[in-house]
C-alpha cells in the first residue's frame, strides 16, 4: 500500500522498531498528527485467545471517563411511556415497526440501536441487516433494556462496546487528539484494564500479546505491553 509524503515524513521521526510506554505514545501523536480533521486515536489489542471458541470471546462494555469526542445517533425501539423516555434522555430515532421497515430498505443513518425487550419482535425483523454491522441490540451490551435514560445517557458520555475480531484483536478509539494527554491516557488506562479484567478463564499463556495505537492517518506506535497500565497511571 502506497503512503502520502506525510505519513512517510511522520514514519521517518519513529525509531524504527521502538516501543514506547502509553503516555510516551500518545504524547508523539499529539504532536505529530497532521490530517485538517480532528482524527481520532485508535487502539488496537492483539490478545492470546482463540475466538472460533465461544469461550474465548472477549466482549464487554464501558463509559470512558472523558468520553469519546464524537456525538453518536441513538436508535430505540419503544413504545408509549419508553418512547417519550427516550426521547427527552436524548435519542434521535424513536419507533417501532416504522423503523423496522425503514431499515429493511437500506436505511441506516445511526450509529447505536437499542430496545426494549418487548420491542424485539420489530427488531428480530432486521437482524440480518444489524448483525453484519454490530448494530444488533444485545442485553449483555445493555442495548436491549427497559432503563432507556441510562442506556441512552451512558452511549452520549462515551460508552464503548469492545470485542475480539476473527483474529483475536480488539479495535477502538479512545478519544481524539484535540483531548488533552491526561484525558486520552485516562481513556487507554480504563480500556486496557477492562480489557484485562474480561481475560477468559480458558485462555492460555501470554493474554495481552501486542498493543498499537495511532491516529487515523498516521503511523501505528507498538506500546510495551509490560509496562501498560503501571505507566499510564503514573503518567
């Protein structure tokens, strides 16, 4: 793949092969990001399990203290009381069977979808549809819920879904690089140790094998996954 005068110009300032301690990573990020837009910064985490076992499946959720810097539209599926519920906690959509049909055709102009569960029924309709693009509510996610103000709330401070991926690795963001250093190693820190804390008890051997962090369109900086968390809390 062909990289810009820019990302190979930012590439040149990385010691090749060095590993940096989180705040270290991020702080070269900061200063060296260099698209027009305000990038995110995206983590990914290579763990030691094996996803075809549904045993070894990392998933979880969690609010990241200072949020994810991106405003994200709710769907909900609800009726009567819910409905007006969700919509003074904030949701941008709001329906029932109408939204099922709405989807059906190609319409998918949200970015979080949740139900209550007796609304399920409109939603398993379109499960093909929000599978595929892990949209799907889930109560283990808490998107399938009758506390509507909660959920809603928690998905507009910064509330992540993580999961591992076919290959066992973990793709998120953690903020933005307008964030300020504390902010965004905040944001790592609460991240990983969710992560940690997820480890199934079937994995074996080395749990976290590599970390990587970068902006959107620059170069990825491995992180001494040794140090992680100790160093991120001292920083």
């Amino acid at each position: 793949m062909k990289r810009g005068k820019k990302y190979t110009s930012k590439l040149g300032n990385l010691e090749k092969n060095k590993m940096m301690n989180p705040g270290e990573a991020i702080g070269w990020i900061k200063e060296n990001h260099y698209a027009n837009f305000d990038e995110s910064v995206d983590i990914s985490v290579n763990l030691g399990v094996d996803p075809r076992k549904a045993d070894q499946i990392v998933r979880g959720t969690l609010v990241l203290p200072n949020g994810t810097g991106k405003s994200r539209r709710v769907l909900v599926f609800a009726q009567g009381e819910k409905a007006e519920e969700a919509e003074k906690a904030g949701a941008e959509y709001i329906g029932g069977e109408d939204l099922a049909d709405k989807i059906s055709k190609g319409w998918l102009d949200f970015e979080v979808c949740i139900a209550t569960p007796d609304m399920m029924k409109h939603v398993g309709k379109v499960a093909k549809i929000l599978g595929p693009r892990k949209l799907m509510p889930n109560p283990k996610s808490g998107t399938v819920t009758f506390e509507l103000k909660k959920a809603i709330e928690d998905v507009k401070k910064g509330k992540l879904e993580y999961r591992t991926d076919k290959n066992g690795v973990i793709h998120n963001s953690i903020g933005r690089v307008s964030f300020g250093l504390k902010e965004l190693v905040e944001n790592y820190a609460a991240l990983i140790d969710a992560i940690i804390k997820s480890k199934p008890a079937s994995a074996k051997g080395k749990y976290v094998k590599s970390i990587y962090i970068s902006a959107t369109m620059g170069p990825s900086i491995k992180i001494d996954s040794n140090k992680g968390i100790e160093v991120v809390e001292a920083a």
